[in-house]
C-alpha cells in the first residue's frame, strides 16, 4: 500500500472538485448509522493474507466538511498461523472532512484506536506437577495503538440512503513483548525458560470497507 500515493490523490480530488460539480447537496441530516464490510490485511510470517469481516459504524456531521464518527468491526477467523493470531476486533474514532456535491462526495480521514488479537501473544509456562521439565503453550489476548488513515467516497441514492467505500492503511503500533522461551544449561545439561523480549514496531495493513447507512 502506497500511502504517499493514496494522500496525494485524495489532496488532487479534493483541490479538484469544484470544477467537477458546481451543484450543492441538499439539506445535510446530521446522523448517520451504517452496517459495513471489512478486509483487513494480516501478517502471516512473511506473508500477507487478506481476512473479512464485519461491523457498524455512526457518523455525526456537523456540517458539510467535517464529521465525527466512531467504528468497530470484527474479523471472525481464527488465525492460528498468523504472526499475530485468533480473531481481530477493531475500535476507531475520529474525523471525516472533504467535500459533498448533490449526488456524491469525497473525504479523507483519519481515525485513531485500538486493534485487538483474541491470541495476540503466544507463551511457553511451566508445568509445575510435572515430574520432570515439561511445558505447556498459552495464548493470551493483546491490544495495541492503531490509526486508520484514508479516503472515502460516498453516493447518495437519496437523502436517507448513502452507500460509501473506504480504503486506507491501518496502522498499528506493537509495543514491546516479553515472553518465555526454552533455554539450554550447559553445565547441568537441562532446560529451563528464560525471558525473551520482541521490540516495539509499527506495522501497515491495507484495509477495505464499504457499507449502506441510513441518514436522519
């Protein structure tokens, strides 16, 4: 995903719009509720995999520029093998701001929150009763910082009705990570567990969604 090249088309349509359509919307409702369908780009070591899923979203206008909205959706699929892995639920909040004409419009936006994995983090615990060195495996949820930056294009089939495409790039911000892994003493000959920390990264996933919302 080329950001540099998403923002610099969004700045051109929004520079570009008033010779496009000289035509006004109508009177702008200020509430806006909406079911929506999501593709989200996962990191799969190495790799990139592409997981649906769903959510809602409400948007308050507060004029013909600026929006407030708030967001969430799930990805349902369990992810055994991605690097971070279960399910993804997705919480965001923020502004829309652009330019609407009578029968369509565009906006760009950027809506910070949180992205959480249900096996975000994968253990290696001790079995205490155990005779002898034995582990066990444990996945626990994490949550992490995101922002979701980008472009949205609406149609408006009527004054209650808006049908609307979003594409942008979510970023999300790992912070560091300790967990356990198995080490080797060599003067004992035994193993044992030892900490081990990932480092902070930020990471960006190409995310789809487009949705039908009811206006009043």
């Amino acid at each position: 995903m080329n950001r540099n090249l998403l923002l610099s088309l969004i700045a051109l349509l929004l520079m570009q719009s008033p010779a496009l359509s000289q035509s006004q919307p109508p009177e702008l409702p200020k509430f806006e509720v909406a079911g929506e369908f999501t593709t989200l780009e996962r990191e799969n070591f190495g790799s990139r995999k592409t997981e649906p899923g769903f959510g809602g979203r409400f948007t308050y206008n507060l004029n013909e520029v600026f929006s407030l909205e708030t967001a969430a959706y799930l990805l349902p699929k369990e992810c055994d093998f991605c690097e971070h892995g279960g399910r993804v639920t997705e919480l965001f909040g923020g502004v829309k701001i652009g330019k609407r004409f009578e029968k369509w419009g565009i906006f760009g936006k950027a809506r910070p929150g949180l992205v959480s994995f249900s096996k975000g983090e994968l253990d290696i615990v001790s079995v205490p009763a155990a005779p002898s060195f034995m582990v066990d495996f444990e996945t626990h949820r994490t949550t992490h910082f995101a922002t979701d930056l980008g472009g949205v294009v609406e149609f408006y089939v009527s004054k209650r009705i808006v049908t609307r495409f979003d594409a942008g790039d979510t970023i999300i911000h790992f912070g560091p990570q300790t967990t356990s892994v198995i080490g080797f003493n060599q003067q004992t000959n035994t193993l044992f567990l030892m900490p081990f920390t990932t480092p902070a990264k930020t990471t960006h996933h190409f995310q789809f969604m487009t949705s039908v919302g009811f206006r009043f």
